[in-house]
C-alpha cells in the first residue's frame, strides 16, 4: 500500500507522460490486512465462544444460503451510502457484509470440522449440478456484458441489478465446484511439486500481480509504437490510451486485433513470469 501501489502509479504516469504525484493506494494488500482484522476478532471471540460442532450441509441447502446472502449483499450495496463503501480501505461494504464475514466464518466452522472430506465425497449428480451453475453464471455473465460491447442484439440485462445480487450466489456453487475439480484432478498426494510451490507463492503473486502485468502492457504499446501505430493518452481519463484515426485526425479505440493481440499478450506472458517471480520473492530472507 504504500510502497508497491504508488510505485505502480509512477512508472505507469511517467510512460504516459502525465505528471508525477506520489498517490497512496491500498492495493491487492487491502484484503489481506482486513484478513488480519478478522483473525485478530476471531482469536479473541475463541478465547470465549464455544466450539460449533457442526456437519456440512447439504449443497443445495449452502445454495440457498448463498440467495440470503445475495439479498444482504444487495441491501448493503444499494443501503450503504457510496460514501462509505469503502470506509477503512475495504473495497465496497457489501463485500464484507455479503461475502467476506460469512465466509471467513464458514471457513473457520469447515475447518474445525472436517467439511472437506463431505466436499471430496460429493455425490455425482451434485457435482455436475455446481457445475452446470457456474458455468450458466458465466454465461449470464458474458451476456450482461456482451449485450454492450460486442453487442449482442435482443439481450436486456440490468446491469445494476445483476451485478449486486450476484457475487454471493456465484460465489457459493463456485467456491464448492472449484474444491472439488482441484481434489478430483490436481491436488496428488502427495502434491506435485509444481502445485505445492504454487499454493505456497498464491499470496505474493496476489500482492504483486499488477505491477507484473502492467510492464507487459508497456511492453506491448512499446511494440506497437515501433511498428508505427500512433499511441495517445486520454488526458481525461489518465492511462487510458486510444489511437489516432488517420482519416479525422481524432482519438479512436485500437482495432479489435490489436485489444485481442494485447490481452493474449498480458494474459501469457503475466502468468508466465508472476508465479516464477512469486516463488523466488518468498526465498528471500525477510520474507
């Protein structure tokens, strides 16, 4: 937050040529910070509260927690004043209340409990049914989305309305069908070395991905000036950078090859370097 973020802003106003102010940012390290608060209020709520003793439940009953959670998700999102969404650096209130306490919470009660065993022994039919979900929220997605950029004709999809109901309800058969494929077809026993150094660097690529990748954008703008593509930054929304149409002289947005050539671009090469970076970053003796 104060080191990484503002560096992040320097070199990234100093390629575009605004001007260079030194911004405290809360970063990727916000959560993590508020992930100490809530182990801080948990160890002091365990030196009182008794155990919960507790089987999981049934997945559709955790499917119908995840609607509540979705209705108390959506009434911090519209009841919370914009003002204080992001009161003591948290990114939005709804969040914490919608999805982060319950399941910090959850997790402690499927931890102390052994809830991962009835995860691995799901039943089939549960299984392709979390499944089938997730893969249907990623289509509602991808239509909400679609329906504006692509666009995609006859779609009417509120925006607004999907997007505070839906991280709980997404959340829940998500976080449960991401479990199980992880058990089903990654996680050996004992684990491969390639995925237990990859679970152990998780945290510090999480904290450091967006100075990695935001180099391998100014890399690919870098080669796209060198093969004479005209770069130009927005000055009214800072880092945003267009192109310049010949024919009028006015900023326009990237052909669609150039945006689809610079995502595959970030996306490879970002992956490729932050894990490795991760992993040697934890080597190090102060960490």
């Amino acid at each position: 937050s104060l080191l990484l973020g503002p560096i992040l802003g320097l070199y990234c106003r100093a390629y575009g040529g605004y001007p260079l102010d030194y911004v405290w940012t809360a970063g990727p390290p916000w959560f993590i910070l508020w992930l100490l608060n809530f182990t801080m209020i948990y160890a002091v709520i365990a030196q009182f509260a008794a155990p919960v003793k507790m089987n999981m439940p049934h997945p559709v009953i955790l499917l119908l927690f995840g609607a509540f959670l979705s209705a108390a998700f959506y009434g911090a999102a519209v009841g919370v004043p914009q003002k204080w969404q992001f009161l003591g650096n948290v990114v939005g209130w709804a969040y914490v209340i919608g999805l982060y306490i319950p399941f910090f919470t959850a997790g402690i009660v499927a931890g102390r409990n052994d809830w991962m065993k009835s995860v691995e022994e799901m039943e089939t039919w549960c299984v392709w049914m979390l499944r089938t979900i997730v893969v249907g929220f990623w289509l509602l997605i991808f239509l909400e989305f679609g329906q504006y950029q692509i666009p995609i004709p006859g779609i009417n999809i509120d925006g607004d309305a999907l997007g505070n109901l839906l991280p709980p309800i997404y959340a829940v058969p998500m976080t449960l069908a991401l479990i199980q494929l992880f058990h089903q077809y990654f996680n050996g026993t004992p684990p491969s070395k390639i995925a237990k150094n990859a679970g152990a660097a998780a945290y510090t690529v999480y904290i450091i991905h967006t100075v990695v990748y935001n180099v391998w954008i100014i890399a690919f703008i870098a080669i796209l000036k060198a093969a004479g593509v005209t770069i130009f930054w927005s000055q009214e929304k800072t880092l945003m950078y267009l192109t310049v149409d010949p024919a009028t002289g006015e900023p326009t947005m990237l052909p669609d090859g150039y945006i689809w050539a610079g995502w595959l671009w970030t996306f490879i090469l970002s992956q490729l370097t932050v894990w490795p970076l991760a992993h040697y970053m934890r080597q190090l003796p102060v960490l």
